[in-house]
C-alpha cells in the first residue's frame, strides 16, 4: 500500500477489528440477553372456567376453602402452579357469592379463614382481613382479589373464570 | 535421562524423579529459599516474600478474610459432590435430600458441612466488613477492593438465597415466596422482574432450576474470579494496613520477616482448626428440613433465612417499597460510597480511630441498643400509622412518613454532634454507622428469638419449636 494521507495501516486494522468485534459482540449478545430475559415476557394464554366444587357442599355464611392446580407442559417439564381461595355463600342465591383469593397482597404468604378472629388472618406478617377481603390491621397495602366471574353449571357444580395475570 | 558420553548418574527411584518434577527446588532450608518458593508457586505467590511482622497479629484481622476463603473452599467441594445426588426438579429435589439423608454414605454429613459452612461464610463476611470499617481500611489507596469485597458479600447472600431454594421444603419454599414478592413492589418494572426471578407467576418448578443455575454456576464463578482479585489488590494496595494502638501517633515501622514459615504456618493452623471444628459441627447438628413445599398452606410462623430476619422485622413496620427496597439500597448505597467521602489517611489501622471515635461507637451502640426494641414494642402495640391516616395511600402512610418520624432523631442526634463536639466526617460516619448496624443486629435478633406465631412478640422460651 502507498502511503496515504486518509488512514494508517494501523488506524485501518484498529478500526476494522473495532468494528466486527462490535458487530459480533451484538450478534453473541442479543441473543444471550434476549434468551435470559425471555420469561419475563412469556405470556402463559391462560384463560379457563374451572370447576372448585358442589354449590351445596359451601355452608352458607361460613368461608370455605378450596383450591386448584394449573399444570403447564413444556417439553419435558411439567410446571404444576397451585390456586387456592374462599368461597362465601351470603345466601341460597346463588348470584350472592363472594370468592377470594386466599393469596395475601402483602408478600403472598396464603391467608386462612379463622373463625373465632371473624377474619381472614396472614401467618407471615399478622395482616388481618375482614370477611369482605379488606385489610383491617397489619402491612397489605390492597384488599384480597376477588374471582368476580363465576358460573353455576347444570349440575351444580360452582366454576370460577380464571384468567392468569 | 542419562545422556551420551555423561557419566550415569547414581539411579533414582521413580518416586525421587517424580518428586523432583512437582517440586523442583525441595522444601527451602533457608530464608532466600523460603522467598523464591513463595515467588515461584502460583498459589503462594499472592503472599509477598516478606510481611511486617506486626500486620501478622491475630488481635488485628482475626483471620476473618482467609476464614471467608476457607469456607469458600469447602462449599465449593461439598457442593460440588452434592451435585451427584440432586435434581432440580419438584418434587424430585426433595425426595432426593431425602435419599441423601438416609441412604447415602455420609450424604447427611456432607449436606451439614455445605449448610455450616454456608451460614457460617455470612457471619464471617460481615465481621471481616466490620473489622476493614473500623481500623479504617477502605481508604485510598484500598477503595477499590473495599467496593469487592462489598460486591462479594452481595453475591454470599445471593449464593444463600438461591440456595435455600434448593431442597424444595417449606422453609425453602415460603422463604423464597416472600423474598420474591419484595420485587414486584419495585416502581414500573416490579411485575417484570418479579417474572423474571420466578420463571412464571409464582414460585415453581421454573424457579427452582432458575436458582439453581444460578447457584451452582454464575454466582459461584463470579465469586471465584473477584475472590482472586480482591487478593491480588490487597498485595497491589500495599498489603495490610499497618495496625496501630490509639495512642501511637506514627505509624510504626515492622520488621518484616519471611511468609514462609510465619504467615503460612499461622494460616494453616487457622485453616485446619476451623475445619476440625465445623467436622464436628456438622457431625452434631443437622442441617434442617421440613415437610416438602405446599403452596397451598404457609407455615406458621413462615420465616425469611435467618440472616433476612431483619429486613423481615422492618417488613412487618414498613410497606414493603420502603423496608425492602428502598432501606437496603440506601444502606447498600452508604457502604458502596464510604471510601469516597471518608477518606483521612492518618488514622488507618487504628481501630475506631482515636479515643473519642471509640467513646462515640459505643455511645452509638448504646443509644440503639435502648432504642430499636423500644422502638419495635411502641410499633407493635400503640403505633397505626393506616389507621391514623385512613385514606392516605399505604406508601405514605405505612411507609414515608413513619420513615421520616424515625430518621429524624438520627439526623438530630447527628447535628448536635457537630455543633456541640464539631465532630468530623470520620466521627460521625463512626456514630450514624455504628447506630445503624446495632439497630439492624437488634432487629435480627428479634426477627430469630423473639417473633412467633402469626408474628407475634414472644419470649424465646415461650416459642414453639419450629416444624411441630
Ligand atoms: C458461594 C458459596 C455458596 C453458598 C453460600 C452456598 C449456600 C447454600 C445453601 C444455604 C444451601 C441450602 C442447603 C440446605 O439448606 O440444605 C445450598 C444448597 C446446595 N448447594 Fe450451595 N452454596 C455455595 C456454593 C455452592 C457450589 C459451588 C455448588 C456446586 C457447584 C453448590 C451446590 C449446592 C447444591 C447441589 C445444594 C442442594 C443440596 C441441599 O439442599 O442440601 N453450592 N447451598
Ligand atoms: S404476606 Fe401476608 S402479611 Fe405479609
């Protein structure tokens, strides 16, 4: 190569290996970041009506527990995720049905129905909730969730609309 | 190998020709073979040939640095084996502590070391902060390796966490729940990251492999590449800082005598008995386990690791933006930034510095010692801050403001330092941090001996033994 006022040989080389380095450290890096930060974003299309139990079998005025398993295949991996609420019959219609989540809003410790507290009571951080699912003492910032579809089918069975966040 | 025309030398075993190869020179006689063996060898090389004598004082660095490399070392084996008898998979992880508990050979020793050893390292660690924070250590030229040694405590507590996962109980599983939910109160990306450390909406199967390879692989690795740094700075910054007592005004000049025998012995020695010990440590006391992870049912009282209790307890006070995000970035901020804003050389080595930083670390540690239980006993039973300000969004009301009302004595307490004792930077970082981490110990202690039950205040001999 003539000597040329534009670029060394030097700043040459120093600018091509900048270059494809930068390229192929974007090429490795995409991929490596977008693989990591991939289930972040998985959306599980999780939408069903699901079956928690005879209408009869839920006493009427007492919260009664129940709970269901959400299984998810992927591969060879099988991920079982559990859901548990209270469902609270006011009266014999079945309209009048109040179903909680029994997952608390504070740090999701599950919360437990006692009967002699008139409320729902948190094991992890003493949070109290009243029977409507709102927070009475203790650190939850929000009122239980509340499953507000719900259905009674021909057979008396009660289903809840579950749809994943 | 004898060669043409050389006279055959006398013939040597195999063993002798063997030995000759791994250690060429043999074991030194003398001073400059002592010197040339620790310059010659990769692992003794990060030792310089000589140290001054009075740096190798037990009363000055409690061998608290090397014990943390010890434990590194045998968690590193220990896990390394724990590895051919796991799956991370539910519910096979649990069924496979199991196993190894009744069915392998010395599989419930080796599990006892790893879980030692591992909950050991954290006290370590933080004792080997407190003693570099009060001989003044961290500062120019040492700021760098103060930021990873910080660094590397995070990635311990990251190494705990990830493996308290592993074994799949409810101890594991509850613990992680609640450690994992902190993050989805993080402003605008919580949900996303909350996910993200999941591997879907709540603690499972995706998680579990998410910990795990983070536990046996990245965190693991980082702290083996930062731990070989942090030594190789510490030879770089001048080796250890010089001890000095309160009332030497000069740093005092040390002979310097060989690393072999004098250093190297003592860490032996030290090595050695504390591995003896957590032998028996191990042999005696079992690592616990509960019955296996029910995401239906949490226990009662459901426990963050022990060494989380105190962000637990403020957990209970704060909404969960402050106590779990904002205090410990604010506290992990303060620790990053130290060596950057106190930074006078004269009293490096002097631990607290002179005798009136000594009177106001005890002074500090006082004050807190009285406070924080005061403090806790007032918030259990006459402060309602959502009460007494129905309405107000739980973040002020649960969090903000009783955050101000108890900051705000600090500061107090912190400016009539400076106007009644014109206290310097070094004297009152002494008093605010000395405040802080008593506090934070109390609070611990609370959150191990004192919660029970639905999280309420017990004497300890009151509580009920934990899984019954
Ligand atoms: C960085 C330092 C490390 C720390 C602080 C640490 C901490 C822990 C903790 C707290 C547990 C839970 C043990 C229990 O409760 O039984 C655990 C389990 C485990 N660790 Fe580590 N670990 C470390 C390094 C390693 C390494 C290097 C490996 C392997 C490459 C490893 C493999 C395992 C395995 C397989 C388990 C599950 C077995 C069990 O639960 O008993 N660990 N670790
Ligand atoms: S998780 Fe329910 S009160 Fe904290």
């Amino acid at each position: 190569m003539t000597s040329s006022n534009r670029m060394s040989r030097r700043d040459f080389i120093k600018v091509t290996i900048g270059a494809i380095g930068g390229v192929m450290g974007v090429l490795l890096g995409v991929p490596v970041v977008g693989y990591l930060l991939q289930p972040a974003f998985r959306k599980q299309a999780a939408e069903a009506w699901i079956p928690i139990g005879k209408l009869e079998a839920f006493t009427i005025g007492i919260p009664s527990p129940f709970s269901f398993t959400r299984t998810k295949v992927n591969g060879w991996e099988r991920t079982a995720t559990s859901y548990g609420g209270f469902v609270l019959r006011r009266s014999e219609d079945p309209k009048e049905i109040l179903i909680l989540s029994s997952r608390c809003t504070h740090l999701s410790c599950r919360v437990n129905w006692n009967e002699a507290a008139q409320g729902y009571l948190c094991p992890c951080h003493d949070a109290k909730f009243s029977i409507e699912g709102e927070v009475l003492s203790g650190p939850p910032p929000e009122p239980l969730e509340r499953y507000n579809e719900f259905k009674v089918d021909e057979d008396g069975n009660l289903l809840i609309f579950f749809e994943e966040a | 190998m004898t060669e043409e025309g050389n006279p055959a030398p006398a013939p040597r075993s195999m063993f002798d020709r063997m030995r000759e190869r791994l250690v060429p020179d043999g074991l030194p006689e003398d001073d400059r073979g002592r010197i040339r063996m620790v310059v010659n060898s990769l692992v003794l090389h990060l030792h310089p040939a000589k140290v001054p004598e009075r740096t190798l004082r037990w009363t000055y660095s409690w061998g608290l640095g090397g014990l943390s490399a010890v434990l590194m070392m045998l968690l590193g084996v220990t896990g390394i084996i724990l590895l051919n008898n796991y799956t991370p998979a539910v519910p096979q992880a649990y069924l496979d502590i199991l196993e190894l508990r009744s069915n392998v050979w010395f599989g419930e020793l080796i599990r006892n070391l790893h879980h030692w050893s591992a909950n050991l390292l954290i006290i370590v660690a933080v004792l080997h902060l407190v003693r570099v924070f009060l001989t003044g250590a961290y500062r120019p030229p040492r700021e760098l390796n103060w930021l990873i040694g910080a660094g590397m405590l995070v990635l311990v507590l990251a190494a705990n966490f990830t493996g308290y996962l592993l074994p799949w109980d409810q101890l594991a599983f509850w613990a992680i729940t609640v450690g994992t939910s902190i993050l989805s109160y993080v402003p605008l990306a919580g949900e996303w990251l909350s996910r993200l450390a999941l591997g879907g909406p709540e603690v499972g199967g995706n998680t579990l492999l998410n910990f795990y390879s983070m536990h046996i692989s990245f965190i693991p690795l980082l702290i083996f590449a930062l731990m070989s740094y942090h030594f190789w700075r510490v030879r770089k910054d001048g080796g250890l800082t010089m001890p000095r007592g309160l009332d030497e005004a000069e740093p005092p000049i040390s002979e310097r005598v060989t690393t072999i025998p004098h250093l190297v012995r003592k860490e032996l020695v030290f090595a050695l008995a504390w591995i003896a010990a957590l032998l028996v440590f191990a042999m005696l006391v079992p690592a616990p386990l509960e019955d296996i992870a029910n995401p239906d049912v949490s226990p009662n009282p459901a426990k963050a690791p022990w060494y989380f209790l105190g962000l637990q307890e403020l957990l209970l006070h704060f909404h969960p933006l402050v106590a779990g995000i904002i205090l410990p970035g604010l506290a992990a901020l303060a620790v990053f930034m130290l060596p950057f804003f106190d930074t006078n050389p004269a009293s490096v080595g002097v631990y607290f510095r002179s005798r009136r930083g000594r009177s106001l670390t005890f002074l500090s540690a006082g004050l807190a010692l009285v406070l924080t239980p005061l403090w806790v006993l007032l918030d259990e039973y006459l402060l309602n801050w959502s009460a007494w300000l129905p309405g107000w969004p739980a973040l002020l009301s649960n969090g903000l403001i009783p955050l101000a009302v108890l900051l705000l004595p600090l500061f107090l307490l912190d400016e009539w330092l400076v106007r009644s004792f014109k206290a310097d930077t070094e004297e009152r970082v002494l008093f605010i941090a000395g405040f802080v981490f008593t506090a934070f110990l109390i609070l611990t202690a609370v959150g191990i001996f004192f919660r029970g039950p639905g999280m309420g205040l017990y004497w300890p001999w009151e509580l009920p033994v934990a899984g019954h």
